[in-house]
C-alpha cells in the first residue's frame, strides 16, 4: 500500500520508469524505492510539522518578546510552517480547480514570505553587529518601528509580486484562472512558467544576493568589532557568539535555497531526478530548520540552566514582580545574553 501511495496519487509520479529515472531496475527493486521515497516524503513533512512547531514554542516560552533578532526568527518559523503545510496538503493530488489555483497561489506567497524573513533576520543582524560594538548588549529603542518595518517588508512586499503573478497567469491562461491543467502536473505548488520566474525565481534571487551580501559584511563587521575589545578573554567570548550566529543564519539560508533551487529546477526542466529531489528535501527541511535554530549551545544552555534551577528549588522559579527571570528572557535564548546580575 505505501509503495504505491505517493506514485499513484501524486502527479509527476506515475512516469519515473517511462521518463527515465528508474530505468535499468527490475519491479521489485523499484517498488522498494518507491516505497522508500514515499516513506520519506510522508512522514518527513509530518516531522518537520510537529518540529518547527516545537522551535516556535520553545522561542515564545523564553521570551517576552524584547528582541529584535527573536521576534523575525519567530515570524520566519511561522512562515516555514505555513509553507510546509500547504505542502502536504497538495501531496496526494488536488482535483477541485478553484482549490488548485488557491493553492498554487498561496504556496508561492508563503515562500516569498519565508525569504522575506530570513532578509529582514540578516539585516538585523548585520545592524546589531555594527551598531553594537560591546559585548554587553544595549537595549534598542527602535526595536518596535524596526519590527513593523521588516512586517511591511516580509508580509507586504510578497502581496505585489503575487498581484505581478496573478497578472501574468491570466495572460498566459487567456483570462481563464481555473485551468489548472499545467498546475495539476506539479500538484498546484507552482504556477505557469512566466508567473512562476517573474513572480518567484527572480525575486528570491535578488533576495538571496541581498542576503549573502548582508552575511559577508556581518562576518567582516564581527571581526572587526571584535578585534576592538580591550581584554582578550571579552574579545574571545564577542568572536565566539558571532561566529555562532553567522553560522546558523548560513546554515538556514542554505538550507532554504537548496530547496528553493530543487523546486526551480523541477519545474523548469521537467527533470524527474530535480523532482524527487525536491519532494524529499521539501519534506525535511522544517525539521532540519528547526534543529538549526532549537539545537544549538546558547538555546541548550538555557534550558540545563532551567532544569538546574527547578531540581535545586523543588519547583519552578516565580517570575519576579519587576520583570522577567532570566530563565524567560528572549536575549538570553537569542544569542546576545544579557550579563548576570551583581
């Protein structure tokens, strides 16, 4: 039953054998590969649910909300999240025409958003290490104006590329959205070839310059604002936590243009291998994201200190009347902590 789950109902499938990809194999072999594919995409996608819904909370339980960096990584998950569950619903194959274009559209709205995100995530970040040349972290008084301002980017700018793409599949369709003939090919995650380059491609391109240039100046600033630390033991500890922050924003930024590029590739060349390719690493790449940004020395940390914490008192710590606990606080989880108290 398995084996035969994903290559009957998913759209793309059904032709591994006649286009080539799994030519050269008996039956029974690629049965089992098949069935292994399916195995993977299925519950891979329902991980990387549960995963970056687990990431989501853990960020909202140690926060309260006073740091920029947390906040965009927050909106980026929810994001994520969206995309990964549009995602599943479209796998066993949409027949409803309205429900495919919906779908088609959404997906492509919600992807955008996500690259949207990890910009804004990387512009914060390179600002915070050039305005920030302490390894004591100041409080920004912007924070606010700032966070709407990465919204209007992040949900806003998506709107009008969606209205560009809505524009150029009724050219293409001839006026008629709800043939979704060329959709169902994919399973109505993507749109027509031109909407999908003008309305997807190019943009998360320009995007993902935006942000290997943001990456690049981040790790020549963190250097050079490290460099200026008088004692060597402060000037260690600013290199380490910045290395450790560049490091997971490439880490995800990789993450998502892999899949981005696979997804391109498949519905662009037709190319069966870019399409399993796709399905798998679209499958898994919530789960992998939120390892990323969960999975880490700073977030782990915390939470020994938690659990140190309440197994000396018996139970968990009151929050105190004149703020949070450090154990709650969004600058401890991200990775600029505030100093203990004296």
């Amino acid at each position: 039953m398995m084996e035969n789950f994903y290559t009957a109902r998913v759209h793309g499938f059904p032709n591994l054998t006649a286009r080539g990809l799994l030519t050269g194999v008996g039956s029974s072999e690629q049965m089992t590969q098949e069935g292994v594919l399916s195995l993977v995409v299925v519950l891979g996608s329902s991980v990387s649910l549960v995963g970056l819904v687990f990431a989501f909370i853990t960020y909202s339980l140690f926060s309260d909300l006073r740091n920029l960096s947390g906040t965009t990584l927050m909106n980026l998950l929810a994001a994520l999240f969206m995309a990964q569950l549009l995602y599943v619903i479209g796998v066993g194959g949409v027949q409803d025409s309205e429900l495919c274009v919906a779908l088609a559209f959404s997906l492509q709205y919600i992807r955008l958003t996500v690259f949207c995100w990890l910009t804004a995530m990387t512009h914060d970040m390179y600002t915070t290490f050039r305005e920030n040349v302490n390894l004591v972290p100041v409080a920004d008084p912007r924070m606010r104006t700032n966070f709407w301002r990465y919204s209007l980017l992040a949900w806003g700018a998506p709107l009008l590329l969606l209205g560009e793409a809505v524009a150029l599949q009724l050219r293409q369709k001839g006026g008629n959205l709800l043939d979704t003939a060329s959709l169902r090919s994919t399973n109505c995650w993507f749109l027509d070839r031109d909407a999908f380059v003008a309305g997807f491609v190019a943009p998360v391109g320009v995007l993902l310059v935006v942000v290997a240039l943001l990456l690049a100046r981040g790790a020549a600033m963190a250097r050079l604002t490290a460099g200026l630390q008088v004692e060597r033991r402060a000037r260690e500890r600013m290199r380490r936590r910045r290395r450790l922050q560049l490091c997971l924003f490439i880490k995800v930024t990789l993450l998502l243009s892999t899949v981005a590029t696979l997804g391109a590739l498949s519905k662009l060349t037709g190319i069966n291998a870019f399409w399993v390719a796709f399905n798998v690493a679209h499958g898994l790449q919530g789960i992998a994201v939120a390892l990323c940004v969960t999975c880490n020395c700073r977030v782990l940390k915390i939470y020994t200190r938690t659990l140190r914490r309440r197994g000396s008192n018996g139970k968990t710590r009151l929050r105190p009347p004149g703020g949070p606990s450090k154990s709650t606080s969004l600058q401890l989880l991200t990775w600029e902590p505030s100093p203990d108290s004296v």
